[in-house]
C-alpha cells in the first residue's frame, strides 16, 4: 500500500519513519521531518572502519559525521530512539567492487555481522537557515536537485579513501555573501561556510552551467556563484577505494533522525 | 641545557616545539603558543582505535576529536607541518593495564607500528575567548588549576571505553551566563557550551569547594558556577578500558599546534 509525498509532507518524524521502514514510502526525503536532522549513510564492513573514520576526520567539511554504529549493530542509538538503518532509508545504492551494482528499499539481506554503518550531515540543515533568512535558493524554489561539481581541491586521504573534493554550487547576491558565510559557518554538521566564492576556475571547475551531478542553475545578475564541500565527496572516495561491498543511501533518500536540525552536537543521549 | 617557561612565553610555535623535542624543555604549555590550538594527547593501539574513535564521535564535548595519525605513524600530518608525537609533547603518562605505570619526556622507544595517535581539543580556546570579551576567570588570575569534578552524568559508551563524564567549572557573574554561553558555543573544538548551570547537585556534585581533580575556586557574591565537559572524561574512561599500552599527554602538558585557535576546521591541509 503506497504512501506518497504529500501524505508525509507536514507528517512527524515517527510517522515518516514507520511508513519508510514498512516500504510504503521509497521516495525522496527532502522536505520532510521538518526541523529534524537529515543524513547520508555509508555501510561497509569493519575492515575499512578506522580509515573512513580518518577520512571523515579529515575531511570535516565534505564528511561532516554525526553518527557510528557499534560493528554489526544495525541500531543508530545516538540518533534516534528505534533507528534501524537496514530498513530506515528509503531506497539504498549498493556496490560492489567499487561499482554501482543494484539498489534496494530494504537490505536486511546484505547486512553482515562486521558491517559498521556511518550517517554524516547533509546541506539541508543550513539550507533551511539561508532560506528564514530571506535569502532564495533557486533550486529549491524550481524543484530540482542543486548543482554540484568536481574540483581541483583534492580530500586528505586516509587509507584506501581518496579523491577529489566535490561541491555543490547555489547563486548568492553579491551584498548577501557575508551573511550566508557566517549562517552557513554555524552549521559544522552541515558541511560550514563555502569552500569557495567567486571564480568556478579556481577550483577547477570549466563550465559552471554544466554541473557533474544534479541539475544546471543560472547564476543571475547581481548573483555570484558560492561553492559549498558536498557529501558526493566520500561517495567518489568510496567509489574509488573499491570495497568489496559497500551500501549508501541512494541520493535525495536520506536517513531522517530524532535530533533536532539546530542541536549543538547530534548526540541524542547527550546530556545538555 | 633547560630553557624556563618564561624563555618561551613570547617564542613562536615553531621554537617553542624546538625547545620541546630537544628535550630543553618539559615543563606546562599554558599560555604558550598563543593564537594556536593546544590539544590533548591519547596515543593506543590500533586494535582499540575504532572503538576510540567511536567514543569520541559520541561524547564530542568532553572528546572534540582534532586529529588522528595514521597506523604506526607518528606525524600529525593534519595539525602542523612537522609534528612528532613521539617527541612534541613535553611530558608523557604511561599507563599499564590502565594504572599509571610511569612518565616519559620522549616516547620514541615505547612507539609501535601498531600505534594510532589521537589529539583532543582543549579548554584553553574558549578560555581566551572568554576572557577576550571582558569576563575574569578566578583559576587563570590566581595561576591554578581549573577545579574539576566526576559527575553523575553518563558518557555513551563505545566498546571498552565507557565512564562518568567530567567537569571542569568556572564561576561566572550572574549577568554574563548567557554571553559565556555563546561565546562558548562557537569552540566545539574546545567543549562547546556548557554541560551545566547553576546546582552542583543537579549533576551530582555533593561539594563544589571540593574539586576531585585540580585547585579550589571560589564562587563569589552574585557569581554562579558553570560547568563544560572536561578533557579528563577520556582519560578517565582510557583508565577504566585497562588497555595493555596507552600513552597520554601528562595534565597541562599539551600538544601545541600549527592550527589557530580559530579555525573552522583543525585541518591544516584543509583548503579554505
């Protein structure tokens, strides 16, 4: 029995969850579970653990971490009251070998006694701040997905993780730069303030109206291009590390959590 | 030949790490290095690495993670150019099976290919911001130690590692909580806000006046004692885990960084 978007839209966070993990809900998750934070998802097994760990550290813009799972522990206790992360996405990627081999809305099947599973934050958070602000996001206000690039800048590699750094682009008026750096900048968890402003050729990209991933938005008069670390960026490092398995969330269809957008740190149990 | 606190209070951080890895000098790093990240130090095995990390990853403010070396590695590649933990910090704890079994000026013939280095975060950020926008803290003007205490708040656990979280707490004037607060809050790196306001009790502290780790401090007329997460709580839970091998920093002996105080990210390579 379907449910669609519309039916969750102004839905809480529990009822999203329920309708995700029953399969009657495999769509996109943006705009739902309003005020709560959204997460990308990596599942692989222990063996690389320690190096993505590192590389996430490393990396804090493009893989900003706020969740670990214990090793074939599929339970995200930190955030949430009943995450299962098997089931609580809406439809996963899986590759082998470093390559994209399947998808699925379930994987209880592929999960295995050594699998860790990692959630990191996604652009969502501050998008919501830079939107109160006033400031339009055109990609949000035309429906479609942002803009998002690969660089010159390359990642601090750890282990077999490596790679590029990838961005996402969203078009600023010139006199709101300032502020859409300090908002951006208070959401570490949210990949922080722009990785760079002004000129697409400096970090190497050619043609900014021809976006690597997602789809192509102009940049309008007035309007300066401003390129934020992406979480594309560990799913290219994954892809070349070449594990012999590896699950993510598929793109758009994130891991919705029980910690609020705005926590200061996005540890349930945290005592505040 | 020893070089005094005082030869070092206005060197640059490439002297006074000099002056340190010689050997010349071995004494606390208050105050040194201004402008630049000081960090705690927690060196183990590679085999309780993952459930560090994970650790860490839970209890960010008591264990805001800023770098992590590579297996067997001893160079923190992503906080300075030329750090060596091995011979950086002036004075080492040695813990045996999770009792402190000696102390060391240089570790180089303790250091095992199977070795991970971890920096933390330190308090010493926010405590120059704080005193920066005009609020006295007691323990710096009297040059003691800050007062800390073992609480009844529960960290999240992670494998072996598990414990009571620790405090540290300064007495701040009734009018400025909220700005300290705040203030606080930017330095995730450096505990972030604070844990707790106000009671003692609340958090199981029978007497304020009678700190577990550190000096006494005074809570004065119209002053109300503040507690943030306190390095300790990691070396408090290290101790519990019993780990065959485990080298810290010895207290107030940090590691000083090429990272300023103010950075985004603790991530030299980082680009920005």
């Amino acid at each position: 029995m379907g449910v669609t978007y519309l039916d969750l839209k102004n839905a809480n966070v529990a009822r999203v969850r329920a309708a995700i993990r029953s399969g009657d809900y495999t769509g996109h998750t943006a705009g739902l579970g309003a005020g709560y934070l959204q997460a990308n998802v990596v599942i692989m097994p222990e063996a690389y653990a320690l190096d993505f760990m590192r590389f996430c550290q490393r990396n804090p813009k493009p893989c900003p971490l706020t969740g670990v799972s214990d090793t074939g522990v599929p339970m995200m206790q930190t955030m949430g009251q009943d995450i299962d992360i098997r089931r609580d996405v809406p439809a996963y990627s899986i590759y082998r070998d470093g390559v994209l081999n399947g998808s699925a809305t379930d994987i209880s099947d592929l999960w295995q006694d050594d699998m860790v599973a990692f959630a990191l934050g996604c652009s969502f958070t501050f998008e919501h701040a830079v939107q109160t602000a006033g400031i339009p996001l055109w990609h949000i206000q035309n429906d479609t997905t942002v803009p998002m690039f690969r660089t010159s800048v390359q990642t601090v590699p750890a282990g077999r993780f490596d790679g590029p750094m990838v961005v996402s682009m969203r078009a600023i008026p010139q006199g709101r730069i300032d502020e859409v750096t300090e908002i951006s900048r208070r959401y570490p968890l949210a990949h922080g303030s722009p990785l760079h402003v002004g000129d697409p050729g400096k970090i190497g990209i050619a043609d900014v109206t021809q976006p690597d991933w997602g789809d192509p938005a102009p940049i309008g008069p007035g309007e300066v291009p401003v390129f934020w670390a992406c979480g594309v960026t560990p799913q290219v490092a994954i892809e070349q590390a070449q594990l012999p398995l590896c699950i993510t969330h598929k793109p758009g269809h994130m891991l919705i959590t029980d910690v609020a957008e705005d926590a200061e740190v996005p540890i349930l149990r945290h005592p505040e």
